[in-house]
C-alpha cells in the first residue's frame, strides 16, 4: 500500500476541495490554533482560486467560437451562416486578491492542524487534509496503447506505470495471428516489419501486457489499430 497526497490533481479537483477546506476551517479554527485572521485568508484563497478557474473556462470556451468563426469565415459550410462575431460575456466580479502559493499555504496550515493536541482524525477525514491510502493490486493493471506513423512505421507509445517492461504483440495480417515483438524496457516501438509483397496498404493491429519480475501481469490493452502503406 502506498500513500499520495491528500490535495487531488486535478486542478478542477481541487477547486471542489478547496471549496470544502474553507467552508469548514471556521469548525475547527479554534480548536487548532488556527486564526480569524488565516480563517478570512483561507476564504480568499478558495475565492480566487474559484475565480481564475471559472474564467479560464470562460476564455475557453470563447477561443473554441473564435475558433469555429475563423474555419467559417474561412470556408462556407452548407446552411451554416456566421451571425455575430463572438465576444467574451461579461466577468464576475474580482474577489479580493491573494498573494502566490494558494496551496503552498495550504499544505501549511494541514501540518499545523494535524501537529495540534486537539487534532482528531475524524477533523482530517472532514477537512480533506488526510490522504487516500493506495492500494496496489497488479491485477488491475492494463496498459493503454496509441499509435501513430512515425514516417511510414507504426510507433507504439505507452505509459511504463510501476511495471518492469511490456509484453508487445503485433498481428501483421499475415494469418499467424498476433505474434510477439518482444519485451520491452522503454515506454515505445518503431515496428520496422516491412509490408507484405502483394500487397500496397493493410491493416495491422497490436496488443500488449505489463510485465513485473519477468512475469506477465494484470489484463491485455486494449487492441489498436493502424493502416500502413509502402512508402
């Protein structure tokens, strides 16, 4: 088992938990030390951090309609006209403003509440200040292929994850089926296989299994497909 950080990823992710961290620090502020002052802090920090989210999503989106009048304005589109040029909404009102390190000060202040003598953990679990413990499970591993032509070769990518190496079949649409390529220590493939003689275009396909300590571990990918030519 293994533990990660108690903050989410996810910068969506945590705009909810930041949400929650500050709605709920008034509870507990006395208790741990924790001033009106840092309270008030904690409720700007979340605000803003609120904020710049929300209209990051808002120039988004709007690039996205700049985008799509650009290709119109460019090429007629069949019953679609241009109508208005898009323009940003209006904005929500700037909430107070914050010095750097929203989360910096956060992760402080999770190590000041927890080092307090009235610290619970059923406070942590309310706040969100303790981290998921992981567990590992090699079963439910599966990598997840993609492909692209690297010139005119196949190139396989994949994510190592916490594995040794990669089982790595290809089914070159020869009728031997899928064939191994070999185990692989690095993260991608060039298939260098050459095309077969009858034949200009085909489809080829390729499958993988993680491997730890020389054994084949968790699900096969997804399989993934390719048109290759000769060049």
């Amino acid at each position: 088992m293994s533990t990660s950080s108690f903050l989410p990823g996810a910068d969506a992710d945590r705009v909810i938990w930041l949400n929650n961290f500050s709605a709920k620090i008034g509870t507990y502020a006395t208790l741990v030390g924790i001033s009106a002052a840092e309270v008030t802090s904690i409720h700007n920090d979340a605000a803003m951090f609120q904020y710049i989210m929300t209209i990051q999503e808002i120039y988004k989106q709007n690039l996205q309609n700049l985008t799509g009048y650009k290709g119109l304005l460019k090429h007629a589109i069949a019953q679609q006209h241009l109508g208005a040029i898009p323009v940003l909404p209006a904005l929500p009102t700037t909430p107070t403003l914050v010095s750097e390190g929203v989360f910096d000060r956060i992760s402080a202040y999770a190590k000041r509440i927890k080092a307090s003598v009235n610290y619970t953990t059923n406070m942590g679990q309310d706040l969100g200040i303790i981290a998921p413990v992981v567990t590992f499970n090699p079963a439910n591993l599966q990598p997840l292929l993609s492909v692209r032509l690297d010139a005119t070769r196949p190139h396989i990518k994949w994510l190592k994850d916490v594995t040794d190496a990669l089982d790595l079949y290809a089914d070159h649409n020869d009728g031997a089926g899928f064939v191994l390529l070999g185990r692989l220590l690095r993260n991608e493939y060039i298939d260098v296989t050459n095309l077969a003689a009858n034949k200009v275009v085909d489809e080829w396909h390729y499958k993988a299994i993680y491997v730890i300590a020389d054994q084949q571990v968790g699900q096969y990918s997804t399989v993934v497909d390719i048109m290759v030519k000769k060049p």
